[in-house]
C-alpha cells in the first residue's frame, strides 16, 4: 500500500508540470504504413541552421519532441527515400498530439547519392542502437568484426561474445530466433558479412515483450532492408591472408510491394594453432602423482554461405504482411597432432610407469544446414496506437558429424587403437507468438501477447573402436547415443508504458513463461526432467532533461538460462581417452536479476557520453567444471588418468560494475569513441572444495577515425580484455588492434579498402591455468592472428536520404495547426 501511495504521489505532482510536447507519428503516404529512423528536428522560426532539437522516429514511427518554450517553430522530418517534410507549426503549453505525418516517395532523386543524418549509437529508452551502416570501416568484415565495436560488447579470439561480462547471450536475427545459433554462436556469426548488416540493438535489460532466455541479455542483428520504391542493392569482395568473403543484397519495391535478396560466402582459410597441455594430478591414497603431458598443433578450416528473401506487401491501408526465408550452409574441420608423455611416480620422486612416445591424431569435419522462415502479419486499428500483430517463425536445422582418433606407438607406427564416428542429427523450431497494443487515454499504453515455442532434436551417434587386432571396427554401445529432445516453452505478458508529463517514462510489466523438458538417451537411465514456470517481472524508468539531450534510466529485470540439451546430455565423448567429456541431466535452470542505472547527454551530433552502474545477481549459476579420476568406467572399457569435464550449478554469483561509452570530435574531421567496462565478481562455489572467488575484470576498447579527405578515410581501433577467472581457474587476457583505410570511388559508389590486424605479432598466446581437487592443469595455445585484407565496395540505385537540392525546392513552409491534418 505505502508503494501505491507513493506512486500516485508522483503521478498527481509531475501532472501539474506543465511542457511543450510534441507526438507524432510519420507514415509512407503510399504504403500507409509507418517509417522508423526518420531523422526528426524543430527549429526556431529564425534560426533555421541549428536545431533545438533532434530525435529519430522509433519502429512505430512515433516521435516526441520538448521544449522549454511555446510559440511558432519549423519542424522538418527527412528519412530514406523520401521527400523532405517541413512545417511551421504553433506549440502550445502542455502535450501537443499531431496527426499523422505523411511523407512520400521522392521519385525525382534517382541517381542521386548523399548523406544520411543518423548517428552511429543511439541510446534509446530500452536498447542501444549501433548503425553498422555508418561504420565505414568494418564494412569489409563479418559480424564478429563489428560487436568488437558495439558499446557494452567484448568478443574474445575464439569469437565468443559477451555483455557486461555475461556471456549467456541471447542472439536474434531480425528479432527472430534462429536455429543456426544452435550448434556454435561463434561460427554462426561469422557467416554474416557486416555490409548486409543494417544495425545491431543491444538491449541489456530487455522488458516483458522480450523472450526470458539470455542471463547476459539480448543482441538482435538487423539485416538490411531499404523500403525505398524502385531498385538498389550493394556488393561486395574481399580476399586476405585469413578470410575471403563475398557478398551481394538487392531490394526492390513498386507501389505497396518490397523485395530484398541476398547472398553472401565466407572462407577462413586454414589456420593452425599450437598447443601444450600439462596436467599434473595426486592420488593421496596410493601416494602417487601423474604428469600427462600433450603437446602439438591443431589446424581448422571454416566455409560458409547464405542467401534468402524478404518481402513486404501492404494489404491495406491498415494491414501489413512480411515474411522471409533463408538458407545458411557451415562447414568446419578440424585436425589435430600431439605427442604425449605420462609418467607416474611415486612421492619420493620413483619412477612407477613412464609412457613416451606415444602419437595421437584426430580429425573431425562438422556440416551444418539451416533453413529459416517466417511470416508475420499486423493490423493497425482506426484508433492511434492500436495494433494487433501475428507471427510465425520456423528453423530447422540438419548436422552432420564426422569424426575420428588414434594412437601411435610412434610417429612412424601403425595406428593399434581409436574410436571413429558418425553423427547425425536434427535441430527442428517452431513458433506462433501474439502481440496487442492498447492505447488507455492519455500517455497509458498497455502491451499484452503471448508465444509458444516448440523444439524437437533427434541425434544418432554411432561409436565404433578401432584395434590392430580386430579386422572389423566394433560397435561400441557404451559411448553410442540416440537421443531425442522435446521443448516446450509456453508465455504471456503484460506491460504498461506511459509518461508523466514530459519528465517521466515508464515501461512495466510480468512475463510468466512454462517449459516443458522430455528427453531421452539410449545409453543411459531415462532421466525425468522436471517442469517449471519462471516469473520474470522487468521495470524501466527514464527521466529526460534538456530537451532529451540528457536522461537518466533505472532499470530492473529478471532473465532465465535453461540449460542446453548439450549442457543435459549425460552420454560421455571420449574423442580423448585422458579428457573426456558430457552433459548433466540434472542441472536446474539459471535465474539472473539486472540492475542498471544509465546516464546518458548527448552534448551534439557527434559528441555523447553514456555511464551505467549495473549488479547482476545469477542464481544456480551454470559453469563448466572438471572432475578428476585415476580410473573411470564406461561401459566394459577401464579409462586411467581421466579429467571428465561437464556442466554444475555452481553455487551463486553476483557482478558489480560499470560501463562508459563516449564519442567526441576533437577537430573537424576526426571522431573518437571509447568503451570501458568495469566489474567485480563475487563467485560462491558449493562444490569442493566451496572456494569463494573474488576477482576484478575489465575491457576497453577505443576508436579514432580521421576523413583525410572527402573520399579517404583512415581508422585505428583497439581492444583489451583483462584475465578472467571462474571456480577452477584463470583465463587469459586478449589484445587486439586494427588499422584500416578506406578510398571512395567512383562518385562514391564504390570504395576500396585495405585492413592490418594485429600486425606486428604472427600469434597471441593464450595461457588457462586451472586447479580442482588433486589436479590442476596448464594450457597454452599460440593462436594465429596476424592478418591483411583488402575489400571492395560497391552500391547502385542510388536512392538515400536528403539532397540538400532538393530540400531546398521542398523549404516552403506552411502555417500548420496542432489539430490539423497535412501531405
């Protein structure tokens, strides 16, 4: 009671403060359908050079816009493919609802190429909003190469992502689940190219709307697709020393229908690692110690392509139909060659067995295929603001798993012993998701939906062993599995967004997901899998000032990682006879809540600062943990010296920190931007021997790019990430920095572009040091890095955002009252 006291104590104090606001919301007079990211801006009726203020419309089109002052003002609207919007309008005290806004297509622009005014990170009130298409610079890259770049977001060698030093990732592609994340996100990624990439969202703290999965949060990738009327697309070919890649995306549209195609092919060329694993371990009843010793290289190899369409088709004035389909095709091989010693000893230093010599090779070549598609289908009612939306989203996903290992006597032996294998497996997703918007009167808005998700696997992996002895290889149904894996995910929300006045926004709500686990392994005890329901309440709170150059932002959220059917499978892989590995079918799922607290000024255009404190507080954390044993079972077969790997809620962990993310030009031409992240993890492990783990992390990245002329421009970024540790040991710290410089040509539809990384060392070395009971061990790679590339560009059609020609003949302004309605 005393907290709905003091709410509505502030909601009858803020209604009395009295603003200028402006709403409204711009729309494509053709399609009747609304236009996100146009770029919107008011001006004094006698200072038409330097805004008073400037914002973006949001995916509904709507904008808002304050002012201190009422009277007569100019406002102009400009986005892509459009003629320039401009009115006199007249402010009056307290909220100022426009009627739609209509922009239409400006078909008297073709050929013509100028600059769109949209800022390269956008702090919004729920995500933030990185422009991949204003980075020049990592157009020649893959999507990896950008979330380097992105504020919040580190990415260590091996490509694995986090954010705010989490990372239990939520990917989305379009906003879309996809099942090529499934397998290997790091891979995945890698077969985006940047330049078919529109912007990236981060959204930390994601509200009820959002699905619940993602202790760390939610990255969506937007990919490009221009809603402009008649052709245009881009290419793109780049070939270095590491990666070559390709790519070419067309959209089309005419009248009330739009198209966009795409293809794109990647190829990691053949890099090779070396690596030294010791690991030392005690047996304290026969008073014996181990050194197992494995050094050699390992070499892998990536290919990837994928293509698909998108559509859009305006039924009506007030109906929407979109859909897509894609095809996504991943190959990676791996080979791998060490020598290995083991030597047991007794405590006084006795020789008790001494194994030399001896010589393993492996090989493993994974094949994965996607398909994704979706369709999705959205009624605008006659009443502002309320909407009903329908969409069905579907992946399916095919492996293929091959693999194979044996040991030598020597390098010039027979092999005597080995396992090889062959996996095939199926990734199926489907799901039907509701959304309904309902305006309440006033600011009040209520967001309510609902989402099924269905996920079906089914895998068969024979095992078979290999002996000098036998003729035939022999099925071995210890390490063989066919499982099957059934999810079910059922939720529903509710959320309530309004605003007091103009000094307060708030987004509210409840999510409440069920899921439903049925799993089944051939080798092993059925194990029952227990349902659960997860409440997930999230609340966000911002406070603009200085006509929303400057905000402040509370955040809270709770999130939930249901563990993976890898992470559940308890079927052992014993690819390596000394470090085996498996799932843990009785993990239970993690539960995160975040804290955030953002200031965020937008000093100019170019100039910004956003600081944010955050606590993160993870229940049942998963981690992966290391069990040693001097034997182990399987099956009839007896494994000595064995570190079996596999997955524990460890205990808990909370994470202190903070992130600062900047961007200023110091002097015309230059623009420099810096991202730090900062926190302390506190680790409570209940498992032995129940260590505490307190350590302090940081990474920091920083750009700087310079327009040397007005067709050249060169860059430099770097990046650090300081050593990790976790409940058994300590990760390494990762150095990275990039040169690049780019040319434009030909009237700036092309441009060429030529990139260093890490240039002036080959490799970087990775050392893991971890420790467990009666072990540790010590792991160093020297990874390949150093690479050049070259990329070229190319765009034709030729339609983009405001020739100032052209918004000249527009600037004829008209009176325009606030009730009135304009074209």
């Amino acid at each position: 009671m005393k907290y709905l006291v003091f709410f509505f104590g502030i909601f009858f104090t803020f209604q009395k403060i009295q603003a200028q606001t402006i709403k409204g919301q711009v729309v494509d007079s053709t399609m009747s359908g609304p236009i996100n990211f146009a770029d919107v801006r008011l001006f004094k009726i006698k200072n038409q050079q330097t805004p008073l203020f400037i914002t973006s419309t949001d995916s509904l089109g709507n904008f808002q816009i304050t002012s201190k002052d009422s009277g007569n003002f100019l406002l102009k609207i400009a986005a892509v493919g459009y003629r320039v919007f401009t009115q006199n309008i007249h402010l009056n005290t307290g909220v100022n609802n426009l009627q739609p806004i209509l922009l239409g297509p400006d078909n008297q622009l073709s050929g013509v190429v100028v600059t769109s005014t949209a800022k390269l990170v956008q702090n919004k009130m729920d995500k933030i909003v990185y422009n991949v298409e204003k980075d020049l610079t990592s157009q020649g890259g893959m999507a990896t190469d950008v979330l380097k770049k992105v504020p919040m977001v580190s990415v260590d060698p091996d490509g694995n992502v986090d954010l705010l030093g989490q990372s239990n990732i939520k990917f989305l592609i379009n906003g879309k689940n996809s099942s090529m994340f499934g397998s290997n996100v790091a891979d995945a990624l890698q077969t985006i190219p940047a330049s078919q990439i529109k912007s990236i969202e981060v959204i930390s703290s994601p509200g009820a709307k959002y699905d619940g999965e993602g202790t760390g949060g939610i990255i969506n990738i937007i990919l490009k697709d221009d809603k402009m009327q008649g052709v245009n697309g881009n290419v793109s070919l780049g070939a270095g020393t590491r990666l070559q890649n390709g790519a070419f995306n067309l959209n089309m549209r005419k009248g009330k229908f739009g198209a966009n195609v795409y293809f794109s092919s990647n190829n990691q060329r053949r890099v090779t690692t070396k690596i030294h694993n010791v690991r030392n371990s005690w047996d304290s009843t026969a008073k014996t110690n181990t050194a197992l010793s494995q050094a050699g290289n390992g070499t892998f190899k990536k290919f990837g392509y994928q293509t698909g369409m998108g559509w859009n088709w305006d039924l009506s004035a007030n109906d929407v139909l979109t859909g897509g389909f894609g095809y996504k095709h991943q190959v990676r091989t791996n080979t791998s060659n060490y020598d290995q010693e083991n030597v047991v000893t007794d405590w006084n230093s006795n020789d008790l067995v001494s194994q030399t010599g001896s010589y393993y090779r492996s090989y493993n070549n994974h094949i994965r295929n996607t398909v994704d598609w979706n369709v999705d289908y959205k009624h605008n009612f006659k009443r502002d603001g309320q909407t009903l939306e329908f969409i069905y989203n579907a992946s399916n996903a095919s492996d293929q798993l091959d693999y194979y290992n044996n040991r030598y006597a020597d390098v010039n032996a027979s092999a005597f012993t080995g396992t090889l294998s062959n996996n095939i497996g199926h990734d199926n997703l489907s799901e039907f998701s509701l959304d309904y918007v309902q305006p309440l009167g006033g600011t009040f808005k209520l967001l309510t939906g609902g989402k099924a998700a269905f996920r079906n696997l089914r895998s068969a992996t024979d095992v078979y062993g290999t002996d000098a002895d036998i003729s035939d290889n022999q099925l071995n149904t210890a390490l063989s599995n066919h499982l099957t894996y059934h999810q079910k995910v059922y939720a529903g929300y509710a959320s309530l967004n309004f605003s007091l006045g103009s000094w307060l926004n708030v987004e509210s709500g409840m999510r409440i997901e069920q899921t439903n686990i049925d799993a089944t392994y051939s080798n092993a005890s059925n194990y029952s899998i227990p349902n659960y329901h997860t409440w997930l309440p999230s609340v966000t709170i911002e406070h603009p000032f200085d006509n929303d150059k400057q905000s402040i932002k509370i955040s809270v959220s709770r999130r939930i990682q249901r563990p993976d059917y890898k992470f559940l499978n308890p079927s052992i892989d014993a690819t390596d006879p000394y470090n085996l590995s498996s799932g843990n079918p009785y993990l239970k799922p993690e539960k995160a809540t975040m804290t955030q607290f953002t200031y965020s000024n937008n000093f100019s255009n170019k100039t910004m600062l956003s600081a944010t404190l955050f606590w993160r507080h993870n229940q049942n954390d998963i981690q992966p943990y290391i069990n040693y044993y001097d034997t182990y079972q399987i099956g009839d077969s007896m494994y000595n010296n064995v570190a079996l790997s596999t997955y524990q809620n460890i205990g808990y962990e909370d994470q202190y920190g903070m992130n600062m993310f900047g961007s200023a030009a110091p002097f015309k031409g230059m623009t420099i931007r810096g991202n730090i992240t900062l926190l302390e993890k506190h680790i409570v492990n209940q498992f032995p021997p129940q260590n505490v783990i307190n350590n302090l992390e940081y990474r920091i990245n920083f750009n700087a790019d310079y327009q040397i002329t007005k067709t050249m421009m060169v860059e430099g970024f770097g990046s650090f990430r300081s050593a990790r540790y976790e409940v058994q040991g300590r990760f390494p710290s990762f150095t990275n920095y990039t040169f690049a410089i780019r040319k434009q040509i030909w009237k700036d539809k092309g441009s060429l572009a030529f990139n260093m990384t890490n240039p002036f060392a080959n490799d970087i070395s990775q050392r893991v040091v971890q420790k467990g009971t009666n072990f540790n061990l010590n792991q160093l790679r020297q990874i390949p890095f150093r690479s050049f590339g070259i990329t070229f560009t190319y765009k034709f059609g030729g339609l983009r955002l405001g020739d100032k020609k052209k918004e000249d003949e527009d600037n004829t302004p008209a009176t325009m009252d606030i009730s009135g309605s304009n074209s």
